[in-house]
C-alpha cells in the first residue's frame, strides 16, 4: 500500500497508478534491482506570477526484486515556477464625507476626496474615476443687502466763524432684495461741527439797565444811580461797547422840612436905671421854620440889674422897674442880672442908705 505524499493542486495532474501493489515474493527468481521510469511532464505552475510550484511524477518501472537494491530518490519532483511579480491593480481608499456647500445661496460646491492606497505595478489595471468629486448645493437666489453708496462732498459751512455746521448725503446703492438686510444701519445725512476754531469778532453787548439805586438823600437834592454790565466782551477794542456802565439822576428835589431853631443870645441891653436895682433884656432871634418843629421858649428874656456906684453919696435908693426881690417876669421864670444884687445888704422896704465913702 501506498499514500499520496502530495495532493494535486494548482490544476496539477492526478497521482498516476494505484496505491496498492502486488509483488511475487520467494520465487527465488533472480535478483532485480529497482529502476525508475521516465519523469512525467511538468504539471501546471500553482501560481501564474508572484512564484508558485509545479510538480512532475515518475513510477518505478522495474520493482527490486530476489535481493535488489531499493529505487533511490523520491516519486514526486517539485519546482518553483512563476517567479515574475503579479500585476498589483490601483486601489482606492473610501471616500471622505462631503464637505459643507462653499456657499449659504447661489450656488455652491460640496466636495469629496479619496486617495489611492495602493498604485497599478507590473501591468496592473489602472484606478478608474477621480480622487477629487464635487457637486453642486444652495443653489437658491442669495439675499442681496442693502448697500449704501459714496458719501458726497461736504457742504459749506453754515458759519464762517465762531463754531458753524456742515453736513453731507449719500444714497442708496443697491436695494434690498431676496430678503436681504435693510440699509437700516447709518443715516443718509450725517453733519459735523466746523469753523470752530476761527474766531468771529464780538461786539460788545450791554445788558439791560438794573434798577434805581436809593436816592442818597430823601430830599433837598439827592442822587440815585442805575448799572449795566458787559453781556458780551469785545474781541478788538474798536468793537468796545459805547455809553457808560453808570448813570446818575438827581432825586430828592422837594425842600426838606426845617425845623426852628433858636439862634445865640443878642447881648444884655443896657439897665432900665442909671441909680439902684433895675430890669435889663436881652433876645434872641431864629430861622425860619418851613413844616418843622416849631421854637420852644421866648425870644426875650428880662434880668434883675443894680446900678449903684452912679448913685449920689447918701441917697435913698429904691426898686426900680420890676418886681421886689429883682424877679424877672419876661420869660416866666426867675433870674438876676449880673448875678443878682451887686450890694452886700438887700433893701427891705421902701429904700437903702448907702455907706460913706471915704
């Protein structure tokens, strides 16, 4: 019996012969040795590239027999064959995801992509289609905004000096459409301040006249005043402003009332006798009294006098004009002249003796 050491495959050729073999045995025939048959044909190679095997069989032609020698060597011959590299097709990768459309509206591109991951060789069939692939999205109108235009040139200034405005305009470009946004943002006039550092000339501007002052007197010719103040400086001495920033009125022209008032009193008039105790007087005069208060008291007013160093020696002297005791009368009051009587005694009754003289 025999078992088959190698399996046909590859389109190689079936085992020929039998696995079972029957010999004669103790003929005692001659001494046979074992000879081999010719080689077969080469089977098909396993592989058509990349290196594969073939085979070839033989059979023993002649069996040792009596004593001869085994058949040496095997059945079954291998080779390597096809060893020329197998064409290696190109080979895709997946494709990567598509990409977001390159455009919210009107029209955009979604792209794809994909490499190769292994190269045509040795003959090998080429990649079919492209690495890159695209196709088209958002393909609905875009809304179209609202687009200002230029700003036109600035107008003149609507001051020259002293701080003015200017202004410009702008229209409208484009309008809004597909539901595009409005021109809502920013105006379409816009101003500014100009000519602010140019000085105009002021002229001088006087605030209206205050009130009357008190007058100073409330009569006999008094003064009141009234004041005024720069509204508004001059810029240049010849633009000052003209008048005065006081005025003065007379007030108070009505007489003041006047009081009386007396005046000194005049000198005492000579003694009423040229001898003994007599009456003297005196005035005094005053001013006139306009609406005043009026004078208190007399202008005149009477004293007791004495007259004795013109007497003759050893005459009776007796009271002259007037009251005993020398009491004046003129102003309702009592008073002396000259201190009262000039002699050292006081008469009592109808006369005195003076004194001899030596």
């Amino acid at each position: 019996n025999r078992v088959v050491a190698v399996a046909r495959r590859g389109g190689g050729a079936d085992c020929p012969g039998s696995d079972k073999e029957q010999a004669e045995c103790n003929i005692g025939g001659c001494k046979v040795d074992c000879t081999w048959d010719e080689w077969g044909r080469w089977g098909r190679c396993s592989r058509t590239c990349g290196g594969g095997v073939m085979f070839r069989t033989r059979n023993v032609l002649n069996h040792s027999r009596w004593g001869g020698s085994a058949c040496t060597g095997g059945r079954i011959e291998e080779e390597a064959c096809s060893m020329e590299p197998c064409p290696v097709d190109c080979e895709w990768s997946e494709w990567t995801p598509w990409t977001g459309c390159s455009k919210h509206c009107g029209g955009g591109k979604r792209t794809r992509h994909r490499d190769k991951v292994a190269e045509a060789r040795y003959d090998g069939v080429a990649c079919p289609g492209v690495a890159d692939e695209e196709r088209d999205c958002n393909t609905q109108d875009c809304p179209i905004d609202c687009k200002w235009g230029l700003w036109e040139d600035w107008s003149a200034c609507t001051k020259t000096c002293g701080g003015g405005r200017k202004e410009r305009g702008r229209s409208v470009e484009t309008q809004a459409e597909e539901g595009g946004r409005r021109c809502d943002e920013g105006d379409s006039k816009m101003e500014e301040p100009c000519n602010s550092d140019r000085l105009c000339p002021i002229l001088c501007e006087w605030s209206d006249w205050g009130e009357w002052s008190h007058c100073t007197q409330s009569c006999g010719n008094g003064t009141r005043t009234r004041e005024r103040a720069k509204s508004k400086e001059a810029t240049a001495p010849e633009l000052d402003c003209k008048g005065d920033a006081v005025i003065y009125e007379d007030c108070g022209m009505h007489r003041c009332p006047v009081d009386c008032v007396w005046e000194g009193w005049r000198d005492w008039e000579p003694c009423s006798v040229s001898c003994g105790t007599g009456v003297k007087v005196r005035s005094r005069a005053h001013q006139v009294e306009v609406d005043g208060k009026k004078c208190n008291g007399s202008s005149i007013e009477e004293g007791e006098c004495s007259n004795f160093h013109n007497c003759p020696v050893g005459a009776a002297l007796g009271h002259g004009v007037g009251s005993a005791g020398g009491h004046s009368n003129a102003s309702g009051g009592t008073g002396s002249a000259e201190g009262g009587h000039s002699s050292s005694e006081t008469a009592h009754g109808p006369g005195i003796v003076l004194p001899l003289l030596s």
